[in-house]
C-alpha cells in the first residue's frame, strides 16, 4: 500500500507513471498528517446522503421545494471510483471525482453511499490523486436544484460535495456493487428505476448485468449517450442511458448500435436532468 509518507524518489515514479490529477496542474507529495485510525474520525456517506422527503413530483417546476440548506460536512475513509478528465464539451468540464464509501472486502455497499465532489480543492494544493485512492473530504453538501436556466424539476436535486481534499492511503480499485441482475424479468430494473430508487445509487460503482442497447445514440453538442432497454412502459424520465461523461465512449467504447448485447456494463451512476451510467473506458463492458 502507499501510506501518506513515501520517500521522494517514490512520488517522482509514482508521478513518471502518469499523474492523475492535481489542484494546479504541478506534482506533489501526498497529504501528511490523516486523521487516525484506518477511516478516520468524520462521517460516512450514507450517514450525511438521505432519501430525498422533498422529492414532489407534482411541483414540475421546483417552485416550493423544502430542500435542506448547505451544510458542513467531515467525510473520511472513501475511495476514488472514478476521476473526471474527459471534457466532452469542449468548456472545460472535467474535475469532478466520484467517491465512495470504503468497505471490507466482505461487506456490501450500502446505498447512499457514493457522491460527486464537484471542482475540489486539495491538501497540500499540488496533491495528486489516482482512482483506488481513499480520502477525507471537508466542506458543504448541497442538494443541487438544477441550474438556474432551468432546474430539475419535481424538486429533484443532485448532492455534491465542494470541499478540500487529502489523501489517506492506497487501498486500490474496488468491486462494483451489482443492481440490476441478469434475470428476473422486467422486476430486476426496480432497484434503479424512478429517482427516489436510482438516488440512492448516485455517484456509486454500480454494475448492470444483461444490458441492451435500445436506439441509435445521440450527440449533442459533445454529450453521447445512447438508451438501454428497461422494458416497455418506461418513461423516459425513467430510463437510465449510457453517457460519456467520463471517457471519449463514442471513438473509445464499443459499437452500440440498436438492439447490442452486453453480458454487463460497470460504471459510475450520474444525474442531470435524467440518470446516466458512464462507463470509465471500454474495460468496463463485459461481451
């Protein structure tokens, strides 16, 4: 494991490999000084991530939505599932790190247990950070309405964190948790189909077994995404589709032309105005 003291010599090899990310575009030596014990002091995810009791689907608009208020957060012991730095825009829309909470190898995720930090800071400012990595986070978490151009509606939200980050040791790439399982008929889908149940997986490694590409994909300006059939009667508010948000799926990823087939597709579970599961590279599909 690297811990948060290796030698110099090691950073630079480390930092010769590939850096993953830095606050200032610089290398540096990793944050120091933890907190103790293994996953530190502060709270879990699923300790500060809810169900959302404001979710009113009859206020299309958002317009008298009970959201809670920003609020200080101490999250410790979450590994890194996922680091954005594909801008499918073009306007420099990268940065953000998907996090999850670490658990034992025997242990299953629990929901609630994932989020994006959006635009992070970093302790000590020129800290790197790879997928695998286990954090603290300090800061707000807000229950994002939508932009103000135009919110979600129904007083959906999106929570994020936007904090400071530090580094606490390398546990390595983690399992995806399974939720959708490859039999079960149109029943399987129920653990992700509608908000207030596909919220709790937000931000999460998830992996969706038997996996069926429905319709030719879209790109608009940048985004790529294409539908996944979920079985007849879905709205498509509902239907969750595969994006590129976190790797060039379109030139990189598969053929995903109507009616495709997959045994499985892992990827990270991402909301803006309707639920996408983006894919890290093409290693996240199973022929």
């Amino acid at each position: 494991m690297r811990f948060a003291w290796p030698l110099l010599f090691l950073a630079s090899l480390a930092c010769a490999a590939g850096c993953e990310i830095t606050s200032d575009g610089s290398s540096g030596d990793p944050q120091t000084d933890p907190t103790p014990g293994e996953l530190g002091d502060g709270s879990r995810l699923y300790e500060v991530i809810q169900p959302a009791s404001w979710y009113n689907p009859e206020d299309i608009e958002s317009a008298a939505c009970e959201v809670p208020s920003d609020h200080h957060v101490n999250v410790t012991g979450q590994v890194i599932v996922a680091i954005d730095r594909y801008d499918e825009t073009g306007e420099g829309a990268l940065g953000n790190i998907y996090i999850e909470d670490l658990f034992a190898d025997d242990e299953t995720p629990k929901p609630f247990s994932g989020v994006t930090v959006f635009g992070p800071a970093f302790t000590p400012p020129d800290l790197r950070l790879f997928n695998g990595d286990v954090v603290d986070t300090v800061g707000n978490l807000q229950e994002f309405l939508g932009p103000g151009a135009g919110k979600f509606g129904s007083c959906k939200t999106l929570p994020e964190i936007g904090g400071t980050m530090t580094f606490r040791f390398d546990h390595g790439p983690i399992e995806p948790v399974t939720v959708v399982p490859m039999n079960g008929g149109a029943a399987r889908w129920e653990n992700i189909l509608g908000y207030e149940n596909a919220r709790q997986w937000m931000g999460m490694l998830v992996r969706i077994e038997g996996v069926i590409v429905q319709g030719t994909p879209s790109n608009a300006g940048g985004r790529y995404n294409v539908g996944i059939d979920m079985g007849g009667g879905i709205s498509a508010e509902d239907a969750i589709k595969l994006s590129n948000e976190l790797f060039d799926l379109e030139h990189e990823g598969p053929e995903l032309a109507d009616g495709t087939q997959f045994n499985a597709v892992t990827g990270v579970i991402t909301y803006f105005y309707g639920f996408k599961l983006a894919p890290r590279s093409i290693e996240d599909f199973e022929m």
